[in-house]
C-alpha cells in the first residue's frame, strides 16, 4: 500500500464526529433570510427516478463563510485552497463559563490559557470556539435567546481574540456553534459585525454553526469540510466533521 491508502486504513481506526446540523426548513437560521424550501420535480413512481429542487441561502445550516461574504476583493467559495479542507483542529472548550454567561465573549486571556496547558496553537490550524450552544439548536427561543426587548444574547469571539489567532498564531480558519462571529451584545453595541468583518478581510474562511464540538479534544484532531464549488459564492451549507484518537 502507499503511503496515502496506509493513512486511511488508519483514519478509519479512529473515531469519527459528525460536526454537521441535518439541514431542514426547521432548523434556526439568520433572521434577514428565509428558511429552506423545496419541490419535488420527479418521483420513483412516475419517472423511474427521484428528483428535487431546493431554494436554500448561501449561509443556512452548518455553512462555511468565504471571505467575500463580507469582504470586497477576496476570494469567493470556488477560489478557496482546497488543501484547507483539512487541517488540524484545536478547539476551546468554554461551555461552562457559556452556561454561566451568555453572552461570553473569547478573550485572548483566554487563548494564552489554553496554551499554557496545551502548548501554542500551531500555524495553520482551524481553531474553534466549543461553547455548548448548539445544545440549543432544537430549541428556536434558546437558540436566538431573545430578551424581552428583543436583544440577543449569545456568546462569540472577541475582536482582540480574532487579531491574535491572525497576527500571532497564523491560523488558518477559526469556527464556532452559533450564527455569528460577534456576541451578540457586541454587535450591537458595533452596529456591526466587526469580528467576522475582521476575520473575512484577512481572506480567511470561517465555519459556522458547528455542532458536538464537546466531544472534541482540545487538541490531537483534525477538521474535514466537504464543500462544493459554486461559482461566484459567498458561502455555502457544508459537511464538516472530524477525527480524532481513538
């Protein structure tokens, strides 16, 4: 066997976690689109094959963000380097500070902490933020966790965090459990998105809505995306997961 087949014959050793929500019309999404919808253009019955049309946004579900989703100039989903499509994953575990607060926003006190226990982040790395959230996600109140003024309240990435993962660190894509980069308390106080507008600019990728990130270690994994190649996108629903020891 090569060197490949011998790393897969070992890959498939090892334990495999799905990263990916089931998407549906169900599913909790952004609240400026609209939720997925479909018809069904043939059936086994009657056409002796099945077939369906789907009107979907580019970001729905587990999605990845390219960086012209915000960002004018940079690469859209067809130019990203697919050798990105697999990378070492690290992941910051903060459920329990989450759970406590909402509104957590990740420090970098937070990311030289882990690092003191973990050793530094590598270069090139895909770091998430493990906050629990999607424990929500068949909740939509939970999920979007309104007040009653109709100010969210749910956790993200500090812009300082975002700038160190970037300059110091040179990762190469960072994801999390919720819609946005941001906390949400931070976006408004913003009037933005400054994290994810920070992050996009640096022509990095992110993935969003991530799932069963608590089942993964901090460190010693890696990050699979499966992600199609649609000219001109933004963005668009993923299967991501991961494999890690066994």
């Amino acid at each position: 066997m090569s060197k490949i087949t011998e790393s897969i014959a070992f890959l498939q050793q090892q334990k495999w976690i799905d990263l990916t929500h089931t998407v549906s019309a169900e599913i909790p999404y952004f609240q400026s689109f609209r939720p997925l919808s479909e018809e069904t253009l043939c059936t086994l019955e009657a056409d002796g094959f099945y077939a369906k049309e789907y009107h979907v946004v580019t970001q729905y579900g587990t999605h990845i963000d390219a960086p012209v989703h915000f960002a004018a100039g940079m690469d859209h989903l067809e130019e990203l380097d697919m050798q990105q499509f697999i990378l070492p994953l690290v992941v910051i575990h903060k459920e329990s500070e989450v759970a406590e607060n909402p509104d957590y926003c990740l420090s970098v006190e937070d990311i030289e902490a882990f690092e003191k226990q973990h050793g530094e982040i590598p270069a090139g790395s895909f770091v998430a933020f493990a906050s629990g959230w999607s424990k929500h996600w068949h909740d939509h109140q939970a999920y979007y966790n309104l007040d009653e003024a109709g100010q969210a309240h749910t956790p993200g990435w500090s812009l300082e965090a975002l700038k160190f993962l970037h300059e110091k660190r040179n990762v190469t894509a960072i994801g999390h459990e919720t819609l946005d980069t941001d906390t949400a308390m931070d976006c408004t106080k913003n009037n933005g998105l400054i994290g994810e507008l920070y992050w996009l600019s640096q022509n990095k990728f992110q993935v969003e809505v991530l799932t069963n990130l608590t089942d993964i270690p901090a460190t010693g994994g890696a990050i699979f995306l499966g992600v199609p190649k649609i000219k001109g996108a933004p963005g668009f629903t993923i299967r991501a997961f991961a494999i890690v020891p066994e």
